[in-house]
C-alpha cells in the first residue's frame, strides 16, 4: 500500500510529486487531504477542462457563463435568470433517499450563492429496469428524497424525464436542474477580492456526513456499505431558512462576496474564493461549530456537511450580518478573515497546521487520456424486428413501457405548483413554463438520449440538443441558452474518453450553429455498472432554457376542436437505431441524423407559425415517434383523433417503422384549414415540408392506412393505461 | 382593511398568498413573524400553506406553540376571520382552533394534483360567494391531509353545517374516486361552531389566476371574495 493510499487519499503519486515540488517540502496530512479534495475530478474537471472550451459561451443575453456558482442570462428590465445543473450520482446510488435529496439541496444553494431566489427545479433520472427489485427501491427512493426535500424548501419541482436502461443498473443518474431569478443589481460572485473582509459561516453544523464525498465521486462504486458515509445528510427546513436568511443579508449590501459549501466542503470553498479573488485567507478552526466531539482538523476541512454558507463581509459590518441570520435563529461564526497573501492559511490550538498557495490548491494539473475509438462502433449488428402481427398489441405496449410512459407517478409526489407561477405543468408539454413577470415567461426542458448516444455518439449528442430545443420551441418560446451534463465512465478507459470526445464536439458544433450558448455543466466520470464492470452509455444531458414574451404564445401539447387539423412537420426516415421500438424488440439499427441546416430551419418555422397565431398545440416528435408525440397530444386534451399514416413524409414502408422512427426535426402540431395555405407560405421560406395526416375529433385515438383502420383505442382507456403503467409496477407489491 | 399572513419558519406559501391579496384583490396585507404577539392592528389572518419547522414531529403541531398563537387565539375570540390553508390547516388544528386531525395521506405519499370540490355549506363569510352545492376546483399539495374526526364529532359537525367544502369526483359525487387523501367523508375544508376560522387542505391562492389552472377556473379566489366581501360589510356597520 501506498503512502497516500495508506492515508485514504486519491491523490495519484506524480501529483503528490507535484505538490512537493511546488511546495519546496513535504505537505502535512491536513494539507494533503485539502489538495486531495479540491483534486478531485469532482472539484477540478482536470480530465474534461480543455475540451470544454470547445463549448460556445458567449451570446446576447449571456452575463456569466461556465465556471462560476451558476450560469446568469440577461431577461431584459434588470431581471436575470440563473441556471445551474448538479447530479449526485455515486450518493444516490448506495442512499437514495439521502443522495437525491441533498442533490437538490446542492443545486439550489448555487442559485442563491450568487445572490438569486430558486424558482423551479426540474430532474433527470436514469435507472436500470424496473423489474428488478433494487431499481425500484432505487427509483421510490430518488423521488421521495426529491420531493421531500424540493416540497419542504417550497421550490417547485416542474419537470423533467425519467428513463430506464439496463447500464444503469447500479449506478442510477440524479441530475438536477435548478432555474432562479434575481435583479442585476444583486448578483453575488464566489469571490474574496478585499483583504480585511470577515468569513462568516452560517448555517449547518460540520460533522462527519460528506467525508470525502468528492473524491468518492471521482471513482467507482466499489464499496457499498463503506461509502454510505460519503453521503450528506439533507435539511431541508434549514435550507429554507438559509435561503430566507441568506436574501435577507445580501439585502443589507454589506455582503463582497458568498461561496456555498458543496463537494470538497469548506476546503474548495476557501481557495476558490480566495483563488478568484486574487487573495488570501485565514480561518481558525477553533471557531467552527461543530456537531460531533474530536473531529480531527482535516475532516472538519473537507466535511461536506449540508447546508453550510460561507458569507465574505464588509469589515465592521458582522453585526448587520449577524442580525438577518438571528432572526431565523440559524448558527453562525466568524471563522477568519480575507488577507493579501495569495494563501489559504489554517490555523488550529495556535499553530498553524496549513498553508497553502492558493493557485495552487485551485489549479490542479490537466489531465490528457489517450482515446480510441470503440469496437463496437465498426462492427454491423443491424437488424429488423419481424413485422409484428398484433398491432394493437404492439402499439400499445410501445406506448406504456416505463420510459414513454406517464410519470404522474412520479410527479404527482412534486408539488410543482408552490410559487404559483408554473404555468405549463408536468404532462401538459415536453417542457415547463414558469412565469417570471407579467408577461414574461420562461421555458425549460431537460433531455438525454443514452440509446442514440451508445451507437451513435456524434449525432446521438447533437440530437439530445436538438430535442430539448425542440421542446422549448413547443411552448412557443425562443431558446436563449443551455447548460451540459456529461456522465461517462472512467475517462482512464481510452474508449470512453473517445466518446466523450466525439460527444463534445457534437455539442459545441451544434450550439454553435444554432447560435446556442452554453452557461454551465458538470461533467460526471466513473459512472459503471459494478456487476459488468462495464461503463454507462454516454449520457449527456442537456437542458435548454427559453423566452416567451406575451401569454398568447403559449402553447401546451394539448389538442382541441378549436384547431381541427393535425400536421405532421418534417421528414420521417427509417432510423430506428436507438428507438425505444427496438429496445423492447431487441433489435438494431442506424441512429436519427441530424441535419443542422434542417433542424435549424423547422424550429424557425414552428417558432415563427406560433408567433403569428397559426399553431394550436405543437408536440415534438421524438422518444416512441410520432404514435408516442400523438397519443401524448390525445391524452392531454382529453380527445381523439383520426390520423392517415399514409399522408406522412416518409421513405418508410412499414407500418411499425414509419409510427417508431424516431428521426429528427419533427414536430406534430394542429392548425385551422382556414391557415393552411399561410403556413405553406412561411414553410416554404423555409424549404422544410409538412402535411396534414389527420383531424381532431371523436373519443378514439385512430390510425388509418389509407381505408384501412390498423389501430384505434378509446382515449380514456389509453390513458387509463398508459398513466397505470409505473403505478402498477411501483405499488403492486415490492 | 389589512389582513395578515403568518410567517413561520419553513412557511412557503407565504408570498404566493400576499399576492393574490395585493395585486389581484388589491388589499392591504402584511407579513406578520411568528414571534410577533398582537394581531390587534389586523382585521382578517391568513396562515398559508409550507412546512413550519420542516413538518417535524408532526405538521403544524410545533407551530402551534409560536408566541403568535395566544394573540391568534384572542382574534378569533373577537369572531374575526381567520383562515388556514394547508399546513395552515394543520397548526389550527394542532392549536385547537379547528376540530379534528390531520394524518398522512392513505396513500402513504406526498399528492399534488388539481381536484374538484363541492361547496357544501355557503352560508358563511369563507363561502357566500359561490352557489349551495357549486363545483369549484383547486390543487391539493401536502403529505398530511386525511382529515379525521370520530363519528360522533362528524355528527356534530354536520349538524352544525361545519363542514364548508367535500373532495368530489368529476361529476359532483362524494365518491371514493373522488377523495384524494382518504378523509372522512371526503372533508376538504371545516369551520368552527362559529364560523369565523376556516381550514382547509386545498390551496385557493393557487387557483386564483386563469393562467394557473389548467381549465382556466379562478375558483380558489373566490374564497378570499367571499372572505373581504364580508368584512367588508361588517367594517361598514
């Protein structure tokens, strides 16, 4: 055994050599455990920092972008967005409960570090399949951790997907995405830029709970039961005072900079601020509230202990300070102040037992793997299902498998309503729309497609971004910007850190083609299946946020009599490669393409045909095809439809392929016929194709091959069944 | 007039509900802190919905041991409205201001979800604006609202005309389809032999604004018309 794995450390040898080296001595113990968590992947993205600067992150309503607590948007009259994505992966997967839910606490106390109220949260969620015992106890654990922490704090949780896949089977995915909304005026930067300043910490007590969570999450999940220490405890009703507490004293002005305690605790917080200050600071550890007796000094430094807010003031202020936090009867310390020494000075009983340069700790030596390009990319495993006989049977049981499904289970467990402003809810469209003043709304999707992504990482990534700014063109917004999530296995694994390349340069070339800004991610490695040893499929996550200015151009996917013709945007092309078809058939195929040009120009026309009235309800058509969007749209409204399978777009010829495919640039929308010949004028400005494949009408949801009825069902016992669908495997039993 | 609205700590509904008083009934409202001891000032209390002190315990029962409690209780002595909602509900039932309990949902989870309500008794300051028997609609969100009350209470209340608002089904039947939560007798909402405090587990400030509901219904303002409306004419005599 090694010194530092002796130590319990994750350090690698050439950087302990590096730190060494640097320091012209050898580092103590507290000082390696410091490095060790401000060292992790977790913390330092030191193996994903260079390829990210590929990513676009300028833009017109961008004020901030990657790298700080949290992406800020410019929404016109002194308002501003906050965005910010955070996933807790390793924690959920051995605590559920607890993991999911200090994975909201987390993502919410980077809204408010930079001075911003959370207004909604959306989620993610990847599990393996559900008839095993363990991803159900998994999946009813996430949900209720997330509810019960996102319900307490009162933040609405409003949307999001859920999917499930066998790669997840040990290692589900928690992403969380949380949206605020501030005033210019007060946005908070994580910095320490006035040597004098007081460190205030408030909030939580330290304890023993997130003892190297960071470096936990920066390998695999090798030991179960050992780990579940690594995982914080959540408290929600103190972060509910938190956040009051924390609006309170930015209100008073006296606040020069705030920092929330996240991965790697109060170790990153103080040299990231006082590493983007261009300062120092010294802390006693004397002064920290503790919750449990003889914590050494180095777990009491990287303690991720929820909860915890590191406050930099105003020197002669702490009283004001001190006062907003009293009220809420929240503890609080000054812990050190701000210094000019370019060091992150500790200091305990007397004596000093770190010190630290602080470019040092924040700027860990960039990682570069070797990458080839996998195997199974070059080998040709397609192949066709036999046409199914029962089509009935078949359709439906496309339509009701767990990650097409309704998730009114899931959400209905949401209050996605607290703060009445969530207008377009959960089921009523692939994306939420929240209210942000009178008139102004935003949208916001979150969306992953690992099954395109595994075959196909290029166009696989680039549809993912593609899809989720198709639902923001849905409701009839405007997309302003997107953050990233990429969760792979150990980037160590040359084919891994190939498709994480490949899925980079997807993303940024397709942003920046659509003049789409990224303003934050997270990048997430060391995801594998602990039974196979095999890594997940590439799961990038992408969550695009929009602008509606003016209620009348909200739409939903629900369908009325009002606007009786139903239109079919876009080509549908026989990719099914990647489908949820072929995962429940077994089958393979090539992956959707994505034509940037196409993609760009149907979401214009969609997003222009809303905004001059031509549009009832708009539905993109991806996951399940457009049998999927369709009956999406049926059950919303509470009405059938009649549609000629015949009328579509397509080179297809069967009937399963052409109802499946799950090509891009597609959206189901309704119109009046009185709008047709307006719409041919703009979509053929446009050069993109549509044709009308049905009406509205009646209680069944049909489809017709010319004269031929191939399917119908009722649609109350469509929805009947297709909202049971989780229910009955969640609650019937274990 | 001024109403108030409670804060306690892990209140969340708080600014929600001093919306729809200040921008749509355009009323004089104040937040008023739990440790506060004088409601005198006030002429009508809102406690709206959240997770004071994070529903530990049991929600709403520490709550009800904040200093506002005793000035809330000498309020209603003077019959002057007060309304709980949610987990206001909840404290003016664990303070004894309300009759009755509030226990975890039959189904054992946390329900958000829009339902339809039967307005049972309208001959009340919370109600008068609705039609006797009207269908009204509203979101529930809470983990705690199966309403219960032995029988011989759920006699006294119906034969006091206590109970305001029924969970219904669709169609205006006190089925079990239609009770979300498992209540006794599908109870939504109740008064005190009075009459001048409501509690009630759906959130009418939620069901305020047409842009909110998914069938465009305001009903949820309703209650507070009802509620101003009232006092309005008593203000005046």
């Amino acid at each position: 055994m090694s010194k530092l794995e002796s130590l319990n450390l994750s350090l690698t040898n050439s950087e302990l050599e590096y730190i060494e080296t640097y320091l012209n001595r050898q580092a103590n113990f507290v000082e390696l455990s410091m490095m060790d968590a401000q060292w992790s992947e977790h913390c330092s993205y030191k193996s994903s920092k260079s390829l990210l600067t590929l990513l676009p992150t300028k833009g017109k309503r961008v004020l901030l972008g990657p790298g700080y607590e949290a992406g800020v948007l410019d929404v016109d009259n002194g308002q501003i967005l906050t965005l910010h994505i955070e996933s807790h992966n390793h924690p959920s997967a051995i605590d559920p409960y607890g993991g999911a839910a200090t994975g909201v606490g987390g993502v919410l106390r980077d809204i408010l570090a930079i001075g911003t109220r959370p207004l909604a949260i959306l989620d993610s969620l990847r599990f393996g399949k559900l008839d095993n015992p363990n991803n159900k106890w998994l999946l009813r654990n996430v949900v209720r951790g997330i509810a019960d922490y996102g319900n307490c704090v009162g933040i609405p949780t409003v949307g999001g997907e859920v999917a499930f896949d066998d790669c997840f089977e040990t290692n589900c995915l928690v992403d969380v995405v949380c949206v605020g909304i501030g005033k210019r005026k007060n946005l908070v930067f994580s910095e320490a830029k006035n040597p004098g300043d007081v460190l205030i910490l408030l909030g939580g007590k330290t304890g023993r709970d997130g003892i190297h969570g960071s470096s936990f999450a920066s390998k695999g999940l090798d030991n179960v039961d050992s780990d579940r220490s690594a995982v914080q405890i959540p408290d929600p009703f103190t972060k509910k005072l938190i956040i009051e507490a924390t609006l309170d004293a930015l209100s008073t002005g006296f606040i020069s900079g705030l920092k929330d305690l996240g991965g790697g605790g109060l170790a990153c917080a103080l040299s990231e601020v006082s590493d983007k200050g261009n300062t120092g600071v010294e802390v006693d550890l004397n002064r920290i509230l503790l919750r449990e007796s003889n914590m050494d000094a180095s777990e009491v430094l990287i303690s991720e202990s929820q909860e915890r807010m590191l406050f930099i003031v105003k020197n002669g202020h702490e009283i004001e300070i001190s006062n907003a936090f009293a009220k809420y009867d929240l503890p609080y310390s000054i812990i050190g102040k701000v210094t000019n020494t370019k060091r992150v000075v500790v200091k305990h009983n007397g004596n000093v037992i770190a010190d630290l340069p602080t470019d040092l700790i924040a700027n860990a030596p960039l990682l570069n793997w070797p990458k080839t390009k996998p195997l199974y990319l070059d080998s040709d495993s397609s192949s066709k299902p036999d046409l199914p006989s029962d089509i009935k049977e078949t359709i439906l049981r496309v339509l009701s498998s767990p990650t097409l499904a309704s998730k009114s289970w899931i959400f209905k467990q949401y209050d996605h309503e607290v703060g009445t402003n969530t207008v377009v809810k959960p089921g009523e469209s692939g994306a939420s729309v929240l209210r942000i003043s009178k008139e102004k709304f935003i949208a916001i999707s979150v969306d992953g497609n690992p099954s395109h992504c595994f075959l196909d990482p290029y166009n696989g990534a680039a549809g993912v971004v593609a899809e989720s700014m198709r639902n923001i063109i849905s409701v009839g917004a405007e997309p302003i910007a997107m953050l990233d999530h990429l969760q792979f296995g150990n980037p160590s694994n040359p084919e891994v850190f190939w498709t994480f390349n490949e899925t980079i340069k997807a993303i940024s070339d397709f942003c920046s083609y659509a003049d789409l800004p990224c303003v934050g991610g997270k990048v997430s490695f060391y995801n594998e299946n602990v039974k196979t040893n095999k890594p997940i499929k590439p799961t990038p996550v992408i969550s695009v946020v929009g602008l509606i200015k003016g209620s009348n151009n909200i739409r939903t996917r629900k369908i009325n009599e009002l606007y009786p013709l139903i239109i079919l945007i876009g080509e549908t092309f026989d990719e099914l490669g990647g489908s949820e078809y072929y995962s429940i058939m077994n089958c393979s195929g090539s992956v959707p393409k994505l034509n940037f040009e196409i993609e760009k120009n149907t979401q214009k026309l969609v997003h222009d045909a809303i905004k001059v009235g031509l549009l009832g309800a708009v539905n993109d058509c991806s996951k399940g095809g457009m049998m999927n969007s369709l009956s999406q749209m049926c059950m919303a409204g509470n009405v059938g439809v009649t549609v000629d399978m015949s009328k579509i777009l397509t080179s297809c010829k069967r009937w399963d392929d052409i109802l499946f495919s799950e090509s891009h640039s597609r959206f189901i929308a309704t119109i009046k016929s009185e709008n047709y010949t307006n719409l041919l004028n703009i979509s053929r400005n446009y050069n993109i194709s549509f044709s009308v494949i049905g009406s509205v009408g009646g209680d069944e949801l049909r489809i017709l091959n010319n004269d031929d009825l191939i399917f119908s069902s009722d649609v109350n016992y469509l929805s009947d069944f297709v909202y049971s669908s989780i229910s009955k495997i969640m609650d019937d039993g274990i | 007039m001024n109403v108030a609205i409670i804060q306690f700590p892990g209140t969340n509904c708080d600014i929600d509900t001093h919306r729809v008083f200040s921008n749509l009934l355009k009323v004089d409202v104040s937040f008023v802190w739990h440790k506060e001891n004088d409601l005198t000032n006030f002429d009508a209390v809102v406690l709206p919905g959240g997770f004071s002190y994070g529903d530990r315990l049991r929600a709403g029962v520490i709550a009800a041991h904040s200093p506002v409690i005793q000035a809330l209780k000498n309020f209603s002595l003077k019959r002057k409205p007060i309304i709980g909602i949610c987990n206001g509900f909840q404290i003016l039932v664990e303070s004894e201001l309300l009759p009755g309990a509030l226990l975890k949902n039959s189904n054992q989870k946390f329900v958000c979800k829009w339902v339809t309500l039967k307005v049972e008794n309208n001959n009340n300051i919370f109600t008068n604006y609705f039609k006797s028997n009207s269908l009204i609609r509203m979101p529930i969100a809470h983990n705690e609202g199966r309403y219960y009350v032995d029988n011989e209470k759920l006699d006294e209340l119906e034969r006091n005309n206590q109970i305001i608002l029924r969970y219904v089904n669709s169609i205006g039947n006190t089925s079990i389809q239609g009770n979300p939560n498992g209540s006794v007798s599908n109870i939504a909402a109740v008064s005190n032999v009075e009459g001048n405090v409501l509690g009630l587990m759906p959130h009418p400030e939620r069901a305020s604004e047409a842009i909110l509901s998914p069938d465009s219904s305001t009903d949820g303002i309703g209650l507070f018309y009802s509620m101003i409306h009232s006092l309005e004419v008593l203000l005046k005599k």
